[in-house]
C-alpha cells in the first residue's frame, strides 16, 4: 500500500446543489491496488500505517485527476487555427488534417501526441471523437492503453457534405464501428462511443446504423455535436425537416442516459427538457466557443432544466487540453453575462472539470478523491518563483489556492499524475520533478538480539 500526503481538494459533494469544497490542508490518502482505501488526517493515517511508503506531495495542491468529455484526437495539429466561424474552421483546419489521418504511420504519430498532450494537462479520463479511419481509431486505443488513460472513443463517421475521403456508408460503418468495439470496449480503461460527426453530415440511413450499432455494443456511450453555430443549425433544419437538433439524433434511439453532446450553445427549450427527460449530459466547450464565436452557453438555463454539464477542451477548436483553462472560460463568459449569467466559484469550476465529468461518463468509480474511488488524480506543483507558486504560498486559504490555480495554471503546472494509483510517465511538461517516488521508507528492523 501507499499513503499520499498532501493538500488535497475534490467535490464529493455538488456544489451547485448546495455541496461545498472539501478541502484538507495535510491530508493522507491509502492507496491499496490503485483504490482509496483510507482518508483522514496525515498524522492520523501515519500512526495507522508506519510501515508503509509515504508519497510526499507536499508544497501544492492535489485534485483528481481531469475528466475531458469532449475533444478531437485528429485535430492536435490544428489548435490555433483562429479568426473563423464553425464551418469555414472546418473546411480550412480541421477536415484536411483529418483526411491526413488515413495514413496509418500519420495517425499513430498523431495518437502519440494526442494522448501525451491529454496526460500532461492532468486530463485521466477523456470522451474523445475518434478519427474517421478504423486504423486511426485502433491506432488511438492501443496508445490509450499504452500510457494507460481511461478512454472512451470510436469511429467518426459521415456521409455527406464533407470531404470525400471522410466518407463511409451505413453498413460499412457499422460493421468498422462492431470490428473495432470488439476489439476495445470494455478492454482495460478502453470503451467505444458510437459517433456521428453531426447531423449536418449524417443522413437519416447512417444515423440509424448508428443506432444498431449501439444496441449491439451494450454498454456503448454516444457522442455528437448539436447546437453550435447558427448556420450549421440552419443547415440541419433544412435538411431535416420538422425537426429540432436533437430530434435527429434522438428518433434513432441515440438519445439516453449514456450520450453526451457537445456545445449546445443554441438550443430551444423543448431540446433541454428532452435531455434532461433521456438523462443525457452536454459537453460545455468553453474555449471553442469563443475562439469560433459560435456564442455565449447558457449554463443556467442548462442547470435550471435540469441537464447535466461537463466540460470539454473541444481541442482543436478549443486553444488547448488544458481543463483548468476550459474552467477559467468558461467563469469569464458566465460573468459577461451579467444577470444571466450562473456566477462560479472555484469549487464549482472543479466540480465541473472532475466529478461533473465522471458523471456524465457513468464512471462512478473516480471524479473524486472519496474512500472507495480509484486513486486519479494530479498534483499541481508549480515551479519556485512562478506567479502561480508565488499565488499558492500567499493564499488565504485552499479555496482561494484553487481560484488561483484556475486563473494561472497550465499544463507546466502539473508536476504528476496517477491513475488507479501508477504514475503517468508522459508527465513532465512542466520541468518539475519527475513523478516523485515514495521518499518516507520505514526504517529498517533493528537486528533482533
Ligand atoms: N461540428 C462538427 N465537427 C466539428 C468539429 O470538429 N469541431 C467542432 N467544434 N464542431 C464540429
Ligand atoms: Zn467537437
């Protein structure tokens, strides 16, 4: 076993339901095969366990580890692709990088960085819209359990108004999307997402293979786009008639308890009552929405209906993997929202960005750093003499210590990150010290006699 100490801060209980930060300055975690099996005061836990490795974190903050619930592993090659609306960003940044990926020796290139870029923003678990070539998805799972992050993905698919090469066809996505589920679903941390890319590409046929496909992978999650931009709504009005975004996807039965939808920046209040109705959550994709301007979320309507909510870095469209960032967006945008606006504290920006996502995902088993949860998690730990250090030493308490974590901290900021309790090797973005090894062996046994 080993015994975490450290300042630790984690939701367990909602705070936009009347929950508050729990917040412990020299906390102890026992750690037993990559579960929390104790928690409680370090001096206390020390007394219990003198004989076991102390993992020393002392000196910055430990969270639990990032849940993503929406981001793009074609598009790491395109973060920064700024000035453009939704469907001009696609047509220019994001579609010709993904046609790249057809090349398998590409695409495993790509996975490297993707899932490496994940890990050193201290994101553990990611909802992520695979590729839409099988071998590119395959190439994204086997690096996923590689490194070992909790990975849900699957196949992107289309069949309409996009670049040839992204194409497929109802049947043959189908039967790409089953071959690769059986492979990966349910294998380690590894599940499948069924995944249209969003209504605008998907006709009625392919949208109901995706359906199939869903009802033959028991357990699949289901991901898509709905809401983002006024034109690309325009666009899936026209072309289903009658319908509301969500109606597309949901008289396919995709829409219930194991679906998360990205952006919903525009949505009507019929579609909010439906997904509060089918239990689904939305990725809320801070970053992305300003970069593109696609409009302001309305988190308080989202939370006044009852919808869950994450958060999403919706990279490449988002500026980066950095949920402490997506978190930092996402307050400012509430705030010029004036009365309309949901004010966010620190610990509901945690919440958002670790329990929130944990739900959304069904994971009950992390999101926060509670007896009986696996050990994710990530210390931030800045370097000496950084704003942020200085911001942390200064602090009035661990809850303002977190408010400054969100308005300064970066991926340079995370020195370490665990998952089920074994470090991430791919952590050393910051130039902090490599992931720390237990330093407080018990002393050796005197000689008897
Ligand atoms: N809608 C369809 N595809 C995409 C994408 O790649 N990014 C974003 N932000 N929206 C989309
Ligand atoms: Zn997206």
């Amino acid at each position: 076993m080993t015994l975490f100490r450290g300042t630790v801060l984690d939701t367990p209980d909602d705070p936009f339901t009347g929950g508050a930060l729990r917040a412990e300055a020299d906390a102890g975690l026992l750690v037993r095969a990559g579960v929390i099996v104790e928690r409680g005061s370090f001096a206390e836990l020390r007394g219990r366990h003198a004989e076991e490795d102390v993992v020393d974190l002392t000196g910055g903050l430990v969270l639990p580890g990032f849940v993503d619930t929406h981001v793009h592993f074609p598009q790491v090659r395109a973060i920064g692709g700024l000035g453009m609306p939704l469907m001009d960003w696609l047509e220019r940044c994001a579609l010709p990088e993904e046609v790249r990926l057809a090349d398998e020796h590409y695409a495993r290139a790509v996975a490297g960085e993707f899932i490496s870029g994940l890990a050193q923003a201290g994101t553990t678990t990611a909802l992520v819209f695979g590729a839409h070539f099988a071998g590119a998805v395959d190439a994204l799972f086997a690096e996923a359990a590689r490194v070992g992050l909790r990975l849900t993905s699957g196949l992107v698919v289309s069949d309409r108004l996009l670049p040839e090469e992204l194409l497929t066809t109802p049947q043959r996505a189908h039967d790409e999307g089953l071959a690769l589920a059986r492979r990966w679903h349910g294998v380690g941390r590894n599940r499948y997402a069924v995944t249209p890319r969003f209504s605008l590409s998907c006709g009625d046929a392919l949208l109901d293979s995706c359906g199939s496909l869903q009802r033959d992978v028991p357990g699949a999650w289901f991901t898509s786009h709905i809401n983002e931009n006024a034109v690309e709504i325009a666009t899936v009005a026209e072309l289903f008639p009658g319908c509301h975004y969500l109606d597309t996807y949901d008289r396919h039965d995709l829409i219930g308890r194991r679906s998360v939808l990205a952006h919903n920046v525009h949505p009507t209040d019929e579609e909010l009552q439906l997904l509060a109705h089918r239990g689904a959550s939305v990725a809320h994709c801070p970053t992305s929405n300003a970069a593109l301007g696609s409009g302001i979320f309305s988190l308080k309507r989202h939370l006044a209906s009852g919808v869950r909510v994450a958060l999403g870095s919706d990279v490449g469209a988002g500026t980066g993997f950095c949920l402490l960032k997506e978190g930092l967006q996402a307050y400012f945008l509430q705030q010029l929202l004036g009365g309309e606006g949901q004010q966010l504290a620190a610990a509901q920006l945690l919440h958002l960005a670790t329990a929130a996502g944990a739900e959304a995902l069904g994971l009950e088993e992390v999101g926060d750093l509670n007896v009986g949860k696996r050990f994710d998690a990530v210390w931030i730990r800045p370097r000496p003499g950084t704003t942020l250090d200085v911001g942390l030493r200064n602090a009035a308490g661990t809850e303002e210590a977190l408010a400054k974590a969100f308005a300064l901290g970066s991926p340079a900021d995370i020195d370490s990150v665990w998952i089920d309790g074994e470090p991430l090797h791919t952590v050393s973005a910051g130039g902090g010290s490599s992931t720390p090894a237990p330093t407080h062996r018990p002393p050796a046994a005197a000689p008897v006699g």
